[in-house]
C-alpha cells in the first residue's frame, strides 16, 4: 500500500520547504502546484483530475475557484479542505490549518514573509 495522506502531505511540506524560493505570486504558485503534483505522481497512482478532487483520494494545488484576494495587504488566500495557502506579490508563501496553526512561512526570494 502507498503513503497515506498525511505522509504525502508531510512530503509535500518538507519539499516546498526545501525549493528554492519564489520572487512573485506566480512562482509561488507555480512552486505549490508543481511540488504537490509530483508528491502525488511519485506516491500514487491516482491520475490528476481536479474534476473528482472529493472523491478520487488525490491531493491538489490550490484552484482559483477557492481563492479570495486581499489586495490591501497583497496576499491571495485559497481554501482547501483543510488548510489555507497564502501567497503574497513577493512570492512568499504560507500554509496554516484552517484553526490557524502555521504548517510553512516560506520567505520570498526577498526574504519577505506573509505575516500572521
């Protein structure tokens, strides 16, 4: 049997923790989305269908669907099932339990961090 959810999601932090860091938004995303989907290609066997994210057992990148922007403070939330990340302009990124318990605070490449 493969790694579990949790062992996957562990995988995919430490990973995300190790990546170089991001120097815009669309870095930072495109560093979540591409570290978790080779989490989930080399630990699964459950093909990428965003289309049957409740049901298929798969982990995904944030959808733009369950975003919502903070322009004020330069930040762009997205709700998952449990988490939220949060990506500032800078590039740096933040993953927090939807309790508020931060799980990763990834500076940018400037060394910016999304505060609290």
């Amino acid at each position: 049997m493969g790694a579990s959810k949790g062992e996957r999601f562990n995988e995919f932090l430490k990973r995300l923790s190790t990546a170089p860091p991001a120097a815009s938004a669309e870095e930072a995303l495109a560093l979540v989305s591409e570290t978790l989907n080779n989490v989930e290609d080399e630990f699964t066997s459950i093909p990428y269908n965003p289309e049957l994210w409740m049901d298929d057992g798969r982990m995904y990148p944030p959808q733009t669907d369950s975003c919502r922007e903070d322009p004020a403070a330069g930040v762009v939330r997205y709700r998952s099932r449990r988490h939220y990340t949060r990506i500032h302009v800078s590039g740096a990124i933040r993953i927090e339990e939807v309790n508020g318990l931060c799980l990763l605070d990834k500076p940018s490449r400037s060394g910016q961090s999304i505060p609290p």
